[in-house]
C-alpha cells in the first residue's frame, strides 16, 4: 500500500479525533514582567496566522485583558455556573478576532463548585460551537493555589522573565514549586523588556544554571520582546501594539515567536481537547481544598 503523504495522513488523523488545542499558561513570579501583554499580543499574532484564538482572563489584578484592550464585559464565568448565562454568551470579541473569556470573579469560585456545577461547565467548553486552535490563559502574578492549578492544568506554562533580580528569583521560585510539589517538567521561557536578543539569552542561561543544579527540569526558550516605547504607548492607548504599531520591534518580536510556536507540535500531554484542561483546572483546585481541610 502507497504511504499515505503527510498531508493525507494529517486530514486522516484530523478525521479520527478531534483538533488538540494548543494550551498555554502566560505566568511569572513576579508582578508587572507583561504576561498581560504577551497574552493578548501572542494571541493576536495566532489569529493573524488563521488560528482561533480563545484567551482567557484568570488575573484578579487591576491591570488585566479588558482593561488592556479597552473592553467592559458585563459577565463571566461566574454568570454561566448560575446559568444565566451560556459560555457562548459571556465569551467577548477582542480586536484581532480574539475570543476572550471574562473569567475574573468565577474563578475565586472554582474549588467550591458543586459535582453538577463542575460537569456542567466541562460540558460547556466541550460542546462549544466554535473550535478553537490555541487557549491562553492569563495568569496572575505571584505563587497562589489558583496560579498554581492553572499552571499544573495547561501542563504548558510561559514563564516570563526581564532583567531583573526578583524577576529571575520569583521565576525560580514557581518552577521550582511546580516541579517538585506537582511534578510540572518542561517549562517555557520568554524573556521580557530586554535590551537585544543577547541580553535575552543571556537572562535564560542565568535560569538554566541555577535550574540545572538543583532541579530536575527542562527549559525551553521561546525568544525574547525588546523594550519597545511603542508597547508603552499602545498601553496608554488601551490597544494592543501589535494592532496600534504593527511594525515596532515589540509587535514584530510576537509576531516571530507565534510563527515559532505554532511551528511546534502539540505534544500529547500538553494538547487536548478543551473540556480535558477545563477538567483538569477543576479537578486540581478541588483537591488543593480536600488537601487543606
Ligand atoms: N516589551 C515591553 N516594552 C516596554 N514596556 C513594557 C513591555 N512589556 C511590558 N511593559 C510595561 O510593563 C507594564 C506591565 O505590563 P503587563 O503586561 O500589564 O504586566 P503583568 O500582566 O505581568 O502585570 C505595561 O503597562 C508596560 O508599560
Ligand atoms: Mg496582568
């Protein structure tokens, strides 16, 4: 029998199961390193790329995606576990086409969510009409469980670092918890706010080192985003670089690393269908509780 051409063989296996969903948690140690930017300007760069781009908001801070992009969103997830609302309903259009999932007040009530409750919003995810290629999360800044069970859920978490010595301790920090209280391995890296791609490198072989000694863990470098004046203003704008100065160096930058990364293959533990992370996120902030009480 002929070989089926890769082409062949990829629509066959399309055929077969459903589209794996690039999943990424955007986290740091450390306050203020960009993740918020990163989130929505790696997003944007996918859907420039033709890819379906949900980015979901999970930072309590002030800081965060609406605020970024200029959005008011009247629900969240909150208002589609107490069914007013269908998860369809409360997801909002960003610019670019992005898809963004208020998620901000109901995730502070995801460990408390009753059996029902849970498999009704893994139905939700799973039966959404829209697929989507990529799903990034947009994690807050510091070390709480709730960063944690994002982080422990994507099995794919985007540490951002710059150049700054709480910066490289704080992202320690997280890898570390992670990999030693939850088994997290491979972690991805992207350096913020750097001066050139040197200073970049030169900030992930600082983390390489001292990862290397004391744990056991891969680190994979994703690149790096200049410091970028332009980034500034568009925050000043409430618009994202990417969209308000598509040719500075800092909306280049994304769009190059979203080429990159999309280059990559979902590996098998990382992928998945939606409903499996929404799954995992649920299942992993229930038994952060059961551990306490
Ligand atoms: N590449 C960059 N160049 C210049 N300024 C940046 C860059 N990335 C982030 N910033 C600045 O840092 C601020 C915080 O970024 P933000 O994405 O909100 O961080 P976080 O979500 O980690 O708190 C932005 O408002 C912006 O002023
Ligand atoms: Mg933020």
């Amino acid at each position: 029998m002929q070989a089926l051409r890769g082409d062949q063989a990829e629509g066959a296996r399309r055929m077969m199961q459903p589209k794996p969903v690039r999943v990424l948690a955007i986290a740091s140690g450390k306050g203020g390193v960009g993740k918020t930017n990163i989130s929505v300007n790696l997003g944007i760069a996918f859907t420039e790329l033709g890819r379906q781009v949900a980015l979901m908001d999970a930072d309590m801070g002030l800081a965060n995606i609406d605020v970024l992009l200029g959005l008011q969103p009247i629900f969240n997830l909150s208002h589609m576990l107490s069914g007013e609302r269908t998860l369809a309903e409360i997801i909002v259009r960003g610019p670019g086409g992005l898809s963004i999932v208020p998620a901000a007040s109901g995730m502070q009530r995801m460990s408390e969510l009753s059996a029902a409750e849970q498999a009704g919003i893994i139905r939700a995810f799973g039966e959404i009409d829209q697929e989507f290629d990529v799903f990034i999360v947009d994690t807050a800044a510091g070390i709480s469980s709730g960063v944690v069970n994002f982080a422990r859920a994507c099995q794919n978490v985007a540490i951002i670092v710059c150049d700054e010595p709480t910066s490289l301790t704080d992202a320690y920090a997280f890898i570390k918890l992670l990999n030693r209280d939850y088994g997290v391995y491979g972690f991805q890296i992207i350096a913020n706010m750097v001066a050139d791609a040197r200073q970049g490198q030169a900030l992930f072989n600082k983390l390489c080192k001292v990862a290397d000694r004391y744990l056991e863990v891969a680190l994979n470098y994703l690149g790096a985003i200049p410091q970028d004046d332009d980034l500034r203003k568009a925050v000043q704008r409430q618009a994202p670089v990417i969209l308000a100065y598509p040719q500075s160096k800092s909306a280049r930058a994304f769009k190059e690393m979203a080429r990159n990364m999309d280059a990559m293959p979902i590996a098998a533990r990382v992928g998945g269908q939606l409903e499996f992370f929404v799954e995992r996120m649920i299942s992993y902030s229930n038994s952060r509780i059961a551990a306490i009480a």
